[in-house]
C-alpha cells in the first residue's frame, strides 16, 4: 500500500525524483521533498498541493549529514514517521580518465556516494527501532558494466548496488524488516547531462538520449510498483531502459 506512507526523496527537483514524487503524492503518499534547489522544490509542492496531495520540502545538500538528519526529522514532526526513503540524488560528470577531471571525481564520490551513506544513515534508526522501512536507491546500469568516460561515476553506482545487497541481506538476518530496491536505469530524459564539461562526451552522450532516451516518469512507476508490494515481498533489482536502446 502506497496510501499514507511518509516517503522522503532526495534530488526531488527534477528528473526522476520530482516524477516520483508527483506519482507517490497521487497515490496518497506523503512526500518529504530535498533538493539544492529551492524554487523547483517549492513549485513542486506547490503542484502536489494544489492537486490534492500532501507535500513538505527541505533545502539539502546530501553532502552534508546534518542536512540528511534534519530532512528525517522534518519527516517525522510533519507526518509522524518515516516508512521508506528514496536515494536518488547524483551526478554524472563523465569524462575519459585521461582527461583527469580531478575534481569532477571527488564530487561524484562525494554526492553518490557519501550522499547516499547520510541519507541511509538519518533514516536508519528509525527502520531499525520500528522493524520495517523501505530503502530504495538509484545506481545505472553503469552500476552493472563497465563504459569509457564513465569509470568514476560507474564506480560509484557500482558501490550502491553493493551497499544495497548487504543491507538487505543483514536486515534478514537481524531481523529488521527493512526492505531494498536498487534501480539501474539506462538512458533516461533527465538533467544528468548537463553536468558533463568533456565536450566529446558530452556530444556523444547527447546523441546517444536523443535517439533513445525515454521519460523519467517510466522509472518513476517502478518505485511505486516496489513500494506498493507486500511488506513480506522484497523486489530488490530493476534494470529499466529504452526497449530500442542495446545498453
């Protein structure tokens, strides 16, 4: 059931996390909105509002732990809890190694990566403490195979699909209840591209979602379809992509 739950999405202004939360919110979820941006997020709420959902935004930089914790406690003060958290807040500033964008690395490193580890720590003892929760996180399928100009973004995709399996698997055996879902999603029509300051990259990227890049609202169907599962049901992998492209 969909209906209810407090639902915190990070990177919610745009892109899959704002089609998720326009798609959550009109199945009766209550949303909890964190993004850099204030003026999307507050135009997101506002639209969620005015269509009849529930909806609440928080100023965040996922870098930042206190930022993580303030958004759970937001949560939990608006909506009196949390049942699942959406990781979805990355970049994708691809380049060749050769091209040594040293400080395109650490960024990545530092929002998909560290990023992730703040938001699944500010919700994690709350899960623990109640026994059950939803964590779900978007990795690629970059995240599942290697592609030039993508060895440090991919890496950091390919460290959330293993932070995913074992937690999983260890909130079995602790007996948690905390279920996982990891997205891998190939092109898909978002403002990831933007990032990318390689111009051969960039061009090759571009080309590549413009002949098959499909609508963010597809993958944000998949998160419902895994929140609104039984919570003895644990869907934990989706690889999502164009039908036309050959990831």
């Amino acid at each position: 059931m969909i209906k209810d739950k407090v639902v915190i999405i990070t990177g919610a202004s745009s892109g899959i996390g704002e089609a998720t939360a326009k798609l959550l919110a009109s199945k009766g979820a209550k949303v909890v909105l964190g993004a850099r941006r204030e003026q999307k997020l507050k135009q997101l709420v506002d639209d969620i509002q005015n269509a009849g959902g529930q909806a609440v935004y928080q100023v965040m930089d996922v870098v930042n732990s206190s930022d993580n914790e303030a958004i759970a406690k937001l949560a939990k003060e608006t909506f009196g809890g949390i049942d699942a958290i959406f990781l979805n807040a990355g970049i994708m500033p691809s380049s060749p190694l050769s091209a040594l964008k040293t400080q395109e690395w650490n960024q990545t490193v530092d929002i998909n990566i560290k990023g992730v580890l703040n938001g699944l720590a500010a919700v994690l003892p709350t899960f623990i403490n109640q026994k059950s929760g939803h964590v779900i996180a978007t990795s690629s399928v970059a995240g599942l195979k290697a592609y030039p100009a993508n060895a440090v973004y991919g890496g950091t995709k390919w460290f959330v699909r293993e932070l995913m399996e074992v937690l999983r698997m260890e909130s079995a055996q602790e007996g948690t209840n905390i279920r996982t879902a990891t997205l891998y999603p190939a092109a898909i029509n978002t403002e990831l591209l933007d990032e990318i300051t390689d111009s051969d990259t960039a061009e090759k990227m571009t080309a590549l979602y413009e002949k098959h890049g499909i609508s963010a609202d597809r993958i944000a169907s998949v998160v419902a379809f895994a929140i609104d599962q039984p919570e003895d049901t644990n869907l934990s992998e989706f690889t999502i992509g164009p039908t036309t492209q050959p990831w």
